[in-house]
C-alpha cells in the first residue's frame, strides 16, 4: 500500500521529534544538591536579626483596616504597674488569670526582632565538622553521633521523607549548654475540694556526653558510665513533701533503643530510703506528679495528709 509524501514526512518528523525530546530529558541537568541554604533556599530560612514590621504599619491597605502600628520599642521595660499597657497585647486568658502569671518585683523586657539566637561558635563549629555523619537507622533512630547538630538545617532537603525526623534530632540534641539548674514553683489542684497548693523546690539537668565545650576530653565529663545526662531535683514545699528528692540516669543508647527506660530513684523521707520509680513513659527531664487525699496505693505515699506519687512527666 502506498502512502503520500506528506504522510511519510509526518512520520519521520514525529520520530525526530521524539528523539530529540528523550535525548533531552536524559541530558537535562541535575538540579544541584540541597546543601547550602545560600544557593538553594530552605522555606526555613529567618529574617536578618533586628528586622521589623515598620512601624507604620503594613502598606497597601485601605486606613481602618490595616495593622495597627506596634507602639513598643525594643528595650522598653514593664513592671507589675504598667501591665494594663499590654491588655490589647496578650492573649485573653492570660490576661484573664493575669495574677497568676504576674507577680510583685517582675519586670517585662521587650526583645529585638527575630534577635539571634545562634549557639556559640564551638557548638556550630561541631556542627560543621562532622556533618554528614550521623545516621538515621530503620526505626528512627540516631546512629554515628559524635557531637552538634545532626544535621544542619542547610542541608535537610525539604522533599526528603526522613526530613521530619532530622528536625526532631536537632531538637533533642539542640545547643543546651552543660544544663541547667533553678528553682521552681508549680501548682498542682489537690485533695476532694481540688485547691490550688504550691509545690515548691529546685531541679538539675547535668549533660554528661555530646558535649561540644570539650574536644580535648572525647566530648565528655568524667565518669559518665555512658550516661547521656542526669538529672534530679527536691521539694521545699508542701511540709508532708519537703525533703522529697528524686535521680534520672539516661543512657546513650536511647539514641538507638526507643523501648529503653531511665534509671530513675527517689529519696522518701519519712522512710529514710531510696527506692526505685518506674519510669515508663517519661520522654524528657522527670517532674514528679503530686496528690493529697487521693494518694493511688500503687505509688510511692509520704506519710500523713499528702503524698508524692513514684509517676511523673516529662518535660522537655
């Protein structure tokens, strides 16, 4: 069967065309690699520090219904007095319950805009030196870490289905200097009535491994026992809670064992013992849960009307 020249040139220019088209797409250039946030934008990226709605407020809106103008300067401070400055500033049940959060002789600052808050120098030098190390295995785990970020946020491609997982490890193992020590003071609804009783007392995060001030000591403090951190407090008040002291031990190898617990003791008072808790469920620093009246007979009771119960929290 014979065909038209037209027919046959319209074939052979489809072919062409084809070709041309799958030679194309298999010389196309990679798109280069997701590593530096400066040549590939990341959606995290921040502002520069000390950058600022104008003042005036935002542009291009008819009077009436743009953003009003912000009348706050950076260091501008507001004690107990001026509070009634901010009512149009904090959220409602703050306000609502504001004897609660406001105290006599407290003072409030107003920050810079998007200030920095970069880790020292050493932590983002770790950070740099051994990027590209840690890894993450079949459960979500971290393994290969020695110190800093896991993983820079530069270099977490935002495509990448693991990128979730990055960002919660650089959470957990976020700057947080050799830890912290404080006072605090809670209040926990007690007895059948349900009053407010403050508790109040001190606790302690000691971080003994992945310590970047310490290159020249492996990254670690003495006698850690493979120990990630320590941490621990005691209660000054309610007096049937006074005295009342507790120790979490996390291991390393959480990193890696999601089902493992921390070693964690408490110290009773009226018993003059120290007694193992459970410490199922706790997934950050241990705060002891507290009742009177309704003391559970599972748990670790002080004597007398009040009770600090053997379960607790985790904070982060």
């Amino acid at each position: 069967m014979s065909r038209s020249p037209a027919v046959l040139l319209a074939a052979v220019t489809c072919l062409l065309v084809a070709a041309l088209t799958s030679f194309a797409a298999n010389r196309a250039p990679k798109p280069p690699r997701h590593e530096d946030g400066a040549l590939v934008p990341v959606p995290w990226a921040l502002p520069k520090p000390g950058s600022c709605t104008p003042q005036g407020g935002l542009r291009g809106w008819p009077p009436g219904q743009d953003a009003s103008p912000v009348p706050f300067q950076p260091g501008e401070t507001f004690g107990i007095n001026e509070l009634g400055t901010l009512e149009d500033y904090l959220p409602h049940f703050i306000w609502e319950h504001r004897d609660k959060f406001f105290y006599e002789g407290m003072r409030l600052e107003i920050g810079n805009c998007f200030a920095d808050y970069s880790p020292p120098d050493f932590f983002q030098s770790a950070t740099a030196q051994h990027a590209g190390q840690p890894k993450l295995d079949t459960e979500g785990g971290l393994r290969d870490y020695t110190v800093g970020l896991p993983y820079p946020p530069d270099r977490i491609d935002p495509m990448d289905p693991a990128a979730g997982l990055k960002w919660a490890w650089n959470f957990e193992l976020r700057y947080q200097a050799a830890g912290f020590w404080g006072k605090f003071r809670t209040i926990d609804m007690v007895g059948r009535d349900g009053r407010g009783e403050p508790f109040v007392g001190e606790i302690f995060r000691a971080q003994t491994m992945f310590r970047s001030d310490r290159p020249d000591k492996d990254y670690q403090a003495g006698g850690i026992r493979g120990k990630h951190w320590v941490g621990g407090g005691r209660m000054f008040e309610p007096f049937d809670a006074r005295h009342y002291s507790w120790r979490q031990y996390r291991d390393a190898k959480h990193m890696t064992e999601p089902g493992r617990s921390d070693d964690l003791h408490a110290y009773l008072p009226d018993f003059r013992r120290v007694r193992r808790v459970s410490a199922t469920g706790v997934e950050g620093i241990y705060m002891p849960s507290f009742s009177v009246g309704v003391v559970k007979p599972t748990v670790l009771a002080v004597s007398g009307g009040g009770g600090v119960t053997g379960g607790g929290t985790g904070a982060a």
